[in-house]
C-alpha cells in the first residue's frame, strides 16, 4: 500500500467531533481606514507617504539616482536605472526597488503584493530598501475582508509585505534589516 | 536520575538549567515580556474571542475532514505544477528530500524554519549524505552554528545571552571579538547568509498553512529567510504536517490574524507568502508528512493538539517552561504543546509532569487546543499502560489510599500542624522535598479548617 493510501486509511477513523467550517461574519472597522492602516505600518517599522504621490516619489528617485543608488521600478511612469536582469541573483546590488502593491489591510498594515509580474520573484526581497505604492481605495478594514479580493492565480506567489523584515533573535531586541529589505516606504496614491 | 534508555527525567535537566539563577530569573523575564507583547496585541482586537472561536473552529473541521481535504490540497497543487509526496514517518520524509535532492545534485540547501524537519532529524540526514544544510533563521543558525536543538519553537535561541551569541559569531563567521551589540551581530549573520542563499542550490521551508481550495502553501517569517532561499535556485522543498490544512483563504486568513499576534505581539509577520506553484522554469515540492499524527487523532483529546498553529503563546506563558528552559523536555518541541504532541514518545515519562495544570496556556492558545486536558490525559495514559515514573508508582497509589481515608488524613493532618508549630524549621525541612528547596515551610495552624469551619460558620 503506498504512504499515501495507508495515511488516508488512518485518517477514516478520527475520533475528533465532526464540527461545520464555520461562517464568518466579523463586523469591520471602517471608520478611518488610512488612519488605522499608518498606525500599524508604523508598528510593523514602514513609513506612510501620505503626500504627493507618484511625484514625491519621483523627486525621492532622482536624487537617489544622483546619489548613485541602483534602483528598480515596476511603476509605470517611474523612471529609474535597471531593468530586469536575465538571473535572479543579479538583482543582489539593488539599493531601492519600487512595486506596486494591490491591496492594504488597515488593522495590520500589510500589502498584498504578486510576485510574479516582477520577472524575478526574489525583487521584493532581495533589494536593500523596498518602495511600494498603494491606492487609497484598495486599503479595507481586515483580513477577512481582503482574503477573497486578492488574485493569486495559479503558478503564481503572493505575499502579503508589512514593513521591512526584522529579527530579534539575540536577546529579544528588536533589529530592523534582517535577510529581507532594510526599510519600507509606502506611497500613498 | 537517570532512566534505563539513558535520556533524564525533566526534573534533572531543569536543574541544570536552574544552576544560574540570573539566567533563569533573565529567560522568564524574557519571555513573560512577549507573553505581555501578546496580551496587549489581543487586547487591540474587540473581536478577539470571536476569532480565536472561528480559529478553533476551522482547525477541528479541517481535522474531523483532513482525508478530504488533503485530496483536495493534492489536486489542486498537481494542476498548479506542484509535486506532492507522502511520508508515513520521519525516515521516509528524509529519503524523499534526500532522493529529490540527490537528482538534482544538490550540494548546498538553504533551509527556513521547520520543526517538522527537527522532529525528523533531517539536518543529520542529509549532512550525512554530502549535503551542506544552513539554517537561515538568525536563531536557528545561532543554534546550528552551537551545535545545540532549539530551546523554542518561534525563539530558538531564547536560552542564549548576547554575549554568548557574539563569542560564537566571532568564532564562526568571523565576527569582531567581544562584539555583542544584537544590531552589529544581526547585520554579521545577515552578511553572511546572503553569501550562502546566493550559492545554494535548493532551498527548504516548513509550511505555515496548506490551503486545500487553491493548492497553495502559507509561509510566515519575519527575517524574508524563507523567500530568499525559495527565490533563487530553481529547486524549492516544503515540508508539511498532515495538520497545516485549511479548507481555503477565509481560514487562512482567520488562523493569519493570530499567529504573529499571539506569537510575538505583531500586528502579522513581515512576511506572509503564498506560494501556488513554482517560479519559471522551476521545480517545488510538498512533502505531506504523517509522523504519527493519525494515531493521535484516534483519541479524542489528544487529536485537538494538532489544532495548534506554532505561535509558540503556550511556551512564553509556562509558568514551568519559564523556569526549566526549552531543552529540559527530552523532545523537539518544547512547552506544553510539546508535552501535548510529544509524550507518547517520552522515553522518561516525566514530561506530562512538567506542569502545574495551571492552565494559563489553554487561556492563551488562539486555536483553543486544550492543553492542560490532554497533559493530564497523558499522565492517565502513563499510569494506565504501567509508565509511571518511579517514585510516582511506588508513592501515589499510597497517597491515594492515604487520601482517600478522612480518619488518617485528619489523624496526620493535627501531627503535621503540632510539629510545625513546635519543632524547628531546619528538622521539618528535609521532609518537604524539593519544593521547600526555595522556599519557607509555612506556620502550623492551630486548626484544623474543618474544626474552624465548623465552630465559625456550620449555622
């Protein structure tokens, strides 16, 4: 009998009490979306950029590109200097990569971001310092409320993002910039 | 005292641990900081109750229908280009990792955090075979790098000082000696891990969740350890449970809401990744594990512990975890939940033991895994199938018969109060075994509270 047959076999007799998947009917928090979402991206170590949109984030590139910053974009209309590379790996020197993100929890501060438009899966988190952008309109109040809005088609990786990564590992102290990006930004539009 | 297979009781290896009492007094410290991490994380969501309800919910369903939906999950994954496997126990998990890994000659994996793979033994496996295996989870390298199990199933190196972590860093990955600043040794292992993600050949993870309705699996770090490893080589491995089941996204998204909360007090983890397939021109593998998991759920108590989603809130709250570290449980995993889903296998039975039936984990757990009642339910089973340990066979059934007779008990009961009123401390002491070892022998009433009772408050 192979392990898959014997395992499905054990499972005919489980002594746990049969239950229904339950309904869930959890009553949003509406009031102040963009408020509660600032909050809490805030608790997760992001940044809101509630004012000037793509613009700000625009004049925030070229001086980074001045600077000599390599950077990556995903958003139309957001110049910047790289393109997507033929390997994963050599996105390994990118200092700031700029992502659209498709939907924000407000009671976490997440962003629902799909990888797999970007070329290479690894750009959310291999680069330095992450940018992502969000519309104001896709911000809603819970998980609940966003689990049957987000695609994720088959093939695909989605991931919800919030903050940069982050680590307390050694003796329960906080340090933000653990394998993951350094720091996020959130361009509000 | 040691047992006739060798391993030591909990008791004995919790007075190792206890031998540096400032360490002792730091680690409970430590943790009970993230239990109120977590308390105020709970606090900030009204409707707590009502998920942690729905949280329980969804987990028996899935549980009291796991045949169905892991045929789904199957499904779905192979018309998602997902490979599944099937392992009845731990040596067949590691043949399969091994044999997949074998074709594609991999000579270095990077592996994400999975007790799954601990409870299998896997590291040892494969190193065996010619694998280099590196944990990426800063904590599990810490403790890889020590050559040490984890102490905690979301803290693994929570049993570690910062200085002892920056003695090592600087032994192994070359680190400035005497360096022990958390930020400054974090950014050393960051340093150094991306070294190795960027030359490894395959990467492993453990599995958060497995939603049966998409095919998809749930990874959850914070450290993004897990998707830098999945996202650079073309070969990724998950590891999984029978148990990390959800029906679909609206369970994922309920069990989502507490993990990190309960865990550590975060609004969610960094990262929350669902990964339905592999990358371009790349290769993923499910390796669904059963590892004992169906014989638990043919006890009715028992099988409400593979309710648990790791959150690691039942450790942090242990009011003897606290105080006996994570490596005094003779099993992987640690903690209440370890003694739930770990003492058939205690070759000691002395874990079950290892609680005060407080409940305070019970209170706490997101998926409401009824913790104290399956320990106890363990020490019925120990006593039942002739396990118990030794002093407990020879002395409980007499304080049972002792117990159970109101003439000897009130009789020693008035012999006890006389002489705690009149003989000296430093006699009556031996007598209290260990539990008086920190602490003062009380004052002996002069009655006894049924006689006060009954002259106070019997009209």
């Amino acid at each position: 009998m192979s392990s898959k047959q014997h395992i499905l076999n054990s499972l005919k007799k489980v002594a746990v009490e049969p239950v229904p998947m339950p309904e869930i009917n959890i009553v949003p928090r509406t009031e102040d979306l963009v408020g509660q979402f600032e909050t809490n991206l805030k608790a997760c170590a992001g940044i809101l950029r509630r004012e000037g949109g793509l613009e700000a984030l625009q004049s925030f590139v070229d001086d980074l590109m001045k600077e000599g910053k390599q950077i990556i974009s995903f958003i139309d209309g957001i110049e910047s200097n790289r393109e997507i590379p033929a390997t994963p790996h050599e996105l390994r020197d990118i200092d700031f990569a700029i992502i659209p993100g498709d939907w924000g929890v407000a009671e976490n501060g997440a962003i629902w971001v799909c990888c797999d438009k970007l070329g290479h899966r690894i750009t959310p988190f291999i680069c330095e310092n992450l940018i992502l952008t969000i519309e104001e309109s896709k911000i809603v109040p819970n998980m609940h409320e966003v689990s049957d809005k987000v695609s994720l088609e088959s093939g695909n990786l989605g991931v919800y993002i919030a903050g940069p990564s982050k680590t307390a590992d050694i003796e329960q102290a906080l340090v933000v910039g653990a394998h993951g990006a350094c720091s996020l930004n959130v361009y509000l539009l | 005292m040691s047992t006739t297979k060798g391993s030591q009781v909990h008791a004995h290896k919790a007075d190792i641990f206890c031998k540096d009492e400032t360490k002792v007094d730091w680690h409970s410290k430590a943790l009970w900081f993230v239990r109120e991490k977590r308390d105020r994380a709970a606090g900030s969501i009204p409707e707590w109750e009502e998920i942690r309800e729905l949280g329980s919910q969804v987990k028996t369903h899935a549980l009291s229908h796991l045949g169905h939906y892991l045929e789904e999950f199957e499904k779905n994954c192979l018309a998602n280009g997902i490979q599944v496997h099937w392992a009845r126990d731990g040596e067949e998990h590691n043949q399969i990792a091994h044999s997949i890994l074998a074709k594609h000659k991999v000579k270095k994996l990077v592996k994400s955090k999975s007790m799954l793979t601990e409870e299998c033994h896997m590291n040892p496996y494969l190193e065996k075979r010619g694998i280099e295996v590196i944990d990426t989870d800063l904590g599990e390298r810490i403790i890889q790098l020590a050559e040490q199990p984890p102490s905690h199933i979301v803290l693994p190196a929570i049993h570690m000082k910062k200085e002892e972590v920056g003695e090592l860093f600087a032994e192994k990955i070359g680190s400035e000696k005497g360096a022990s600043d958390p930020t400054y040794l974090t950014r050393a292992a960051r340093a150094h891990l991306r070294e190795h993600f960027l030359t490894a050949d395959a990467a492993m993870t453990g599995v958060n969740m497995a939603v049966a309705s998409t095919g998809s699996i749930v990874v959850c770090t914070n450290e993004g350890n897990a998707d830098m490893g999945v996202n650079l080589p073309k070969l990724q491995l998950h590891s999984m449970g029978i148990d990390k089941i959800v029906p679909n996204m609206d369970g994922a998204s309920v069990l989502l809401r507490m993990l990190a909360r309960n865990a550590t007090g975060q609004p969610i983890t960094t990262y929350s990744s669902f990964y339905r397939g592999p990358q371009h021109d790349g290769e993923m593998h499910v390796i669904i594990v059963d590892r004992g998991r169906t014989d638990m759920l043919k006890d009715k108590i028992i099988g409400e512990s593979l309710k648990c989603i790791r959150c690691g809130g039942c450790l942090n709250t242990c009011p003897v975890y606290r105080r006996s570290g994570g490596h005094s449980y003779n099993y992987t995993i640690p903690g209440p939940i370890g003694i739930a889903v770990g003492a058939q296998d205690d070759d000691t039975n002395s874990i079950p033991w290892a609680c005060t039936l407080c409940g305070s984990c019970t209170s706490v757990c997101p998926t409401k895994v009824p913790l104290d009642q399956i320990i106890f339910r363990h020490r019925r089973l120990k006593a039942e199938s002739g396990q118990l340990p030794y002093g407990k066979s020879s002395y409980m059934p007499l304080v049972g018969k002792f117990m159970a007779s109101e003439t000897m008990l009130n009789c020693s009961m008035g012999v006890a109060r006389t002489a705690l009123r009149i003989l000296p401390g430093s006699l009556m002491k031996p007598f209290s075994g260990a539990w008086g070892k920190y602490r003062e022998l009380p004052a002996g009433a002069s009655s006894s509270f049924e006689a006060w009772y009954k002259k106070n408050r019997s009209n």
